[in-house]
C-alpha cells in the first residue's frame, strides 16, 4: 500500500508489466509501448470527447472537453472512469464509434 495515495502498489496491470525477454525487454521500449497504448486509447476516447495522458509513467489521467479529470491507476481502471466523465457506455460494437475509427484511421 502506498503511504502517499493509499492504492495498492503490489497489483501491476498485465499492460505495465515489465518484459524480460525478447526486444521488447531492450531498454527503452517500456515507455515507448506506454505512450503507444495512450495514443491508442486516445483515438477511441476521442469519439467520446475524451482525452487519457500519461501521468509521470505511473498514473494515467482521463479528461473531458468540460475541465473534469480523473486519475486512474492503470489501463483496466480507464474505461470505467471514462465511462464516469461521458455519462454513458462505451460500447466498442457502437456503430458511430466504428466509422469513426475507419475514418480517423492513420
């Protein structure tokens, strides 16, 4: 338990977890991966007026267009939060969300 915030710190997400092999586990790559799966995150939320940002590799905050955030511990924890700042589902099968994606695809 964290003396300062009072989470867990002894629960990792499968997505922090560190690699030990491959080149995935060469130096450098683990913030490379982090900032991959916010920019990842970032083009669904968006469709949502949302916006997730790293927070010192640690943390993640999830924001809307409004001025509000949340902190969120990890990337299992965001689209709960997400959920929360929208005021409605996110439901991956959402039509909408779907033709932005082909859409906004890069």
């Amino acid at each position: 338990m964290c003396v300062l915030c009072g989470e867990s710190v002894l629960q990792i997400h499968w997505t922090d977890r560190k690699r030990t092999t491959g080149a995935a586990a060469s130096s450098g790559s683990e913030p490379r991966e982090r900032h991959r799966r916010i920019r990842l995150a970032n083009r669904v939320l968006a469709y949502y007026g949302l916006k997730v940002e790293d927070w010192n590799g640690v943390k993640f905050i999830v924001r809307d267009k409004k001025g509000r955030s949340e902190i969120v511990q990890d990337l299992g924890g965001l689209w709960a939060q997400a959920e929360k700042l929208a005021g409605r589902p996110l439901d991956p099968l959402d039509p909408g969300l779907n033709a932005y994606l082909n859409g906004a695809g890069d």
